[in-house]
C-alpha cells in the first residue's frame, strides 16, 4: 500500500468515526435522558430512538454488502425504520448503540484490509471506497438531525 492510499485510509477512518467539523454520534447521544428517546417533536416524523436504530440497520447492511455476496438487503424503506418511537428498553437501546460501533469497527477493519478501490465483486460498480464515504454520509446526516432533535427537546448542551 502506497502513501497515498494510507493517508487516504486515515482519513475515511476520521471521516467514519465523526467529529472534526460536527458532533459525533456518540456526542449526540450522551447524556440523552431515556425518556426523551421515543419523543416526536411536533410535526417531526420520527424519534431520537428511531434515527440510532437506522444507522445501526442502514450500516450493518452496507457492512454486510461490502462483505458478504450472499447478503440480502432489508426491504426499503420499511424495514430500515423501525415501527415503534420507544425502545422497547435500556437493552435495546444499548444493543443498538453497541452494534453501530461495533459494526463500523468491523467496516473500518475491512477498509484497512484491501484495495478499497476495487469493485466489490458482487456489487454493481461500488468499491469499499464508495461505501466509506456513503456510511459516513448517511451516519453524519441522521446525527445532525439526533442534534436537532435534542435541541427541540430542550437536551442539548
């Protein structure tokens, strides 16, 4: 692996795992009272809890599909949100906040092990390198909105 790639790599990591110019993931949710977590601020259509159970599906399946040739994606846009605005309980909230870091540790492994600008053989054009930038695209938006939701709520810093 040359420089340049390395550097690049670097960076998709930072990217991936927030900050720098915006709150993280992990930021947004601190110090979140459990009981705003199924709060819908009026005329919003979903809550804090449904937004982190999003990124956690919308990353596992990039994950799963940058991994796995066999992997079937959820059915959009159903099954990427969940029913209900209120986890069922503090395991399930945990859970989920545990999958998505565990989850983009295993992306980031996988980004450090190839070419991540090959074609996922399976896929239909994308690289690892594509699939990068669209998870933390994807986990950078849905945070900004778990910050706006807080400050609505009244929970923000």
């Amino acid at each position: 692996m040359n420089d340049e790639h390395e550097t690049l790599i670097k960076e998709l990591i930072k990217l991936l795992e927030g900050g720098g110019a915006h709150a993280t993931l992990k930021d947004a949710l601190s110090g979140l009272p459990p009981e705003l977590r199924g709060v819908k601020p009026a005329n919003l259509p979903y809550s804090i809890w449904q937004l982190a159970e999003h990124i956690r599906i919308a990353q596992w399946d990039m994950l799963q599909f940058s991994k796995n040739a066999n992997h079937q994606s959820p059915k959009w846009p159903d099954d990427y949100w969940p029913k209900a605005s209120t986890p069922a309980d503090n395991t399930a909230w945990n859970k989920t906040i545990e999958q998505i870091n565990t989850d983009r540790e295993e992306f980031i492994a996988l980004l450090k092990s190839g070419d991540i600008f090959q074609n996922i053989p399976h896929g239909d054009g994308q690289s690892i390198l594509r699939e990068a930038l669209q998870i933390a695209d994807h986990n950078a938006y849905h945070t900004a909105e778990i910050v706006l939701l807080r400050r609505l709520l009244g929970a923000w810093k």
